[in-house]
C-alpha cells in the first residue's frame, strides 16, 4: 500500500495514499484494533446533516467563506449518498465521547472538498477538518445530537411503521378467528373458554400500547444540544448560529427538531435515550409474550397443543426427516434476547457520565441503533413470513373448550363453588365432560343447563372491547 504523510498535533502519521480520512482516523485505527464492529451508516448520515447544517450556518453568520462552506455541503452530500462509506473505519470501542468518529467525518469532508476546491487528499490548503469542517462545534455536541437524529429516523421510518404493519395483521387476525371457541389456560391449566380470536386481540393491544409509548418518547429525541459546543456554554459558536443550525437540520431531515431548553443538561445527561430505550423494553416484553404462545399454542403437530399451524417455511431438522419448526417466533426470541442486551449497555454506559459530559456516547449510540434495527427486522420478517399465513384447527380447539373441567365455573352462581368444585373432579376422573356428568346427575333442566355451559355465550358474556382500528 501506498502511503502519505500527514501531521497532527502529535506529529507525522502515515495514511493510505488514497484514503480521504487523516492523521487523527489513523491513530484511532492504530490504536483501538478492538472487534470489527463501527457504528452504523445512519450514524454517519446523522453526522452529515449536522456538518451540512453547520457550514450552512457558519456561512449564513458570516463565520466561513461561502466557497469553502459550500464545498463542505457538497462533501456532505455524497455522504448522504453512502458514496464514502468505506471511509468511516474507527472501531465501535474508540475515544471516550466519540472524538475520533468526529474527526473520521470532519477528515473525510475537509478533504473531500479539499478536492472540489482544486486541492489534493491531505495537503488541507483550503479546508481544514478542525478550522472548518469542525467550526462552531464540538464532539460533546455533535456525537450527542446525531444519535437523537439517526434515532429519530430510525423510529419514524424504520421501526413504528413495521409496528403499523404489525399491528393491523394482528388484528386481521383477531378477526379472522372470532367465531374459533377454545380452551383458555391459565397457569398453563385448563381454564374458562376463550375464542383464538380474543387471544389475537390481546396481542393486538400489547402492539398497540407499546407504539403509543415508543412514539410520545420519540418526540424527546427532537431536543437537541448542538451550539453548546464543549460543555453547553456554547464556546466558539457565535451568536445566531443554534438557531441558523437547527434551521438547517430540519430542512435536511424535514422533521421538526428543537434546541434543547436547557443545554447543559442536554451535554451531560442520556435520560432521553434511556426513556426510549425503555419503551422498547414494553415493546420487547409485549413480542417475547407473542413469539411464546405462538410457539406453544402450534406446538405438535400429535404432541403438543397444535391449535394452531404456522407456515412451514423451512425444513427443521437435519436429521429428523419431515419435521417442521416455528423458526420465526424463535428468530424473534432472540432478536428481543438480544434487544435486551443493547438495553443493558444502554442504561449502563448512560449511568456512565461524569460532571459535564458522559463520554461513553459511541457505545450509547450503536446499541441503540442497533436495538431498533434488529427489532425492525426481527418484527418483519415475523409478519410476512409468519404471521400472517397462520391458519387455526378449529375443531380441535372446540373440543379442548368442551372437554375442559374449568366449565364448572359457570355453575357457580346455581350450585356453589363448592359443588362445582366436585363436578369438575368428578368429570376429570370419568374422562367426561362436565356438561355429560351434570345432565346425567341431574342437577337443574337440562335446557337451562345447556344454556349455561354453551361455549359460545360464554367467551361473549362481557362488555365491548375497544374495536380494532
């Protein structure tokens, strides 16, 4: 390979000739040969619209020559376009605060439009990466600001319309399954009729609220502290600029951002992340609850409940022949198992932060992006190649529903608990159903008695639910 010489405030440093990152990417791939994890392209765009938004704003202040600033949003621009994207190498595990993923970007600008302004990689004679593409910021801030913004993007474009789409076959479903009358269980016992349908509904509802609670805390992502540079006081920007530079970014992303109410707040704390994070911990909860019974309710297809059937979408076993797994819910366990891990790091790396900046922001950012990628792609592909092709045994769920002891329940009110206690035993012990046991016993007439434990009356015998929309 061959090289160039660049200097930096520490000295020479050999860089790939071509290479349109500098000195300071180097000694960060030098120095933190850690895995080969590096946070993700949509940070790298939210990166680029914060450096697009800043020489806008420091040419609209009269900081930067308009030449030099508009060569920068050029630069920006192709990277909006992934056109560098093998340009952004710094490990995951680099630089406390992000620093070195900082001047990745600001390297690959200043040189970019080193070369649209007629200059070479690396001489920096009209565009430096600390004077220019760095001007009127800091690393505390923009690090912080693009994982608001990637996140943000992320939540609106990726993850809430995937729970949209979830959501409505869910309730397809709960629609399709009704009339479908079958045994509930609870403690994994026996218990009172339920239809599938109801079941399907209550999934419905899980989806529902977890939207409703990942959308509100969304909105806190559109604070952002960009202008309080190093600290939140604001040093080296003038005045004019965080007004100029949210200006910009919103007409970049056409989301409506806001300068955070109180700055130094927003440099030192990573409460909003973990308020969002959270929200995808109901969200985690509500799929892992759905990927269960799914598995358990198709469980067989001669052993088990198999109540159910799920699309065969692959063969499940390289040495059992015919036999077929529910490998989406299983996919979807571990995405929310994994999910849970990216909360962890999360809560932990946000617990973190001393005095005025919590340094840990490279490792905040990735594992939340991450954590909405894969549950993104955990729920959709559980919703096309899954969800929405399963198909009910109807027959074998109304014989569970008509053979349970638990329909002794609906005796109480005539008999009492306590006879209805023993009817229910009685009928497990025969191996008969309780409706059978109490017409041959004779306990009240028989029209009434069939009226009281018709299954159907019994799933419906409760107030309107909210209606599926």
């Amino acid at each position: 390979m061959e090289y160039r010489i660049e200097k930096d405030t520490l000295g020479e440093v050999k860089v790939p000739k071509d290479a349109y990152y500098g000195a300071q990417t180097q000694r960060a791939v030098e120095n933190f040969t850690v895995s080969s994890l590096r946070l993700p392209i949509s940070f790298v765009k939210a990166q680029a619209i914060i450096k697009r938004a800043a020489a806008l704003s420091n040419v609209a202040v009269g900081q930067l020559d308009n030449n030099i600033g508009q060569a920068l949003v050029t630069a920006a621009a192709e990277i909006l376009a992934e056109k560098f994207n093998d340009q952004f190498v710094v490990d995951l595990f680099q630089a406390g605060a992000g620093t070195s993923q900082n001047m990745n970007i600001n390297e690959v600008l200043a040189n970019r439009a080193e070369e649209i302004l007629g200059g070479n990689l690396g001489e920096y004679k009209h565009v430096n990466p600390n004077d220019h593409a760095n001007m009127s910021q800091s690393t505390n801030d923009t690090i912080h600001t693009a994982i608001h913004i990637a996140a943000y993007i992320e939540l609106q474009e990726q993850l809430l319309p995937a729970l949209n789409d979830l959501k409505q076959s869910l309730g397809v479903k709960a629609e399709e399954f009704k009339d479908i009358i079958k045994s509930g269980r609870t403690h994994l016992q026996d218990a009172v009729p339920i239809s599938l349908g109801q079941e399907f509904e209550a999934y419905y509802g899980m989806i529902k609220h977890a939207g409703k609670k990942i959308k509100k805390a969304a909105d806190s992502l559109l604070d952002l502290g960009i202008g309080g540079t190093a600290v939140g006081t604001g040093i080296n920007a003038p005045s004019g600029y965080r007004k100029e530079i949210i200006k910009n970014i919103n007409e970049s992303t056409g989301y409506e951002f806001r300068s955070a109410p109180n700055m130094f707040e927003a440099m030192q704390n990573f409460g909003i992340v973990v308020e969002v994070a959270g929200t995808l911990r109901i969200l985690i909860s509500g799929l892992r609850k759905i990927a269960d019974d799914l598995r358990l309710l198709s469980s067989g297809p001669l052993t088990g409940l198999a109540e159910i059937k799920l699309p065969a979408v692959q063969p499940g076993s390289s040495i059992m022949p015919g036999k077929v797994n529910p490998v989406l819910p299983e996919m979807l366990n571990m995405v929310c198992f994994h999910a849970l891990g990216n909360d962890t790091a999360i809560l932990q790396a946000s617990q973190a932060g001393q005095l005025e900046l919590n340094v840990m922001m490279p490792v905040i950012g990735y594992n939340l992006l991450q954590e909405i990628e894969i549950l993104t792609g955990g729920i959709n592909s559980f919703n096309q190649r899954c969800l929405k092709g399963i198909t009910a045994d109807a027959e074998r769920c109304r014989y569970f529903a008509e053979r349970s002891p638990s329909l002794a329940t609906a005796l109480n009110p005539y008999i009492g608990y306590a006879q209805a206690a023993d009817l229910a035993k009685e009928a497990l012990e025969k191996n008969q159903s309780v409706k059978e046991l109490a017409i041959s016993k004779k306990i009240m007439d028989i029209d009434k008695l069939e009226k009281i434990l018709d299954i159907s009356s019994l799933v419906n015998n409760h107030d309107e639910p909210d209606k599926i929309d």
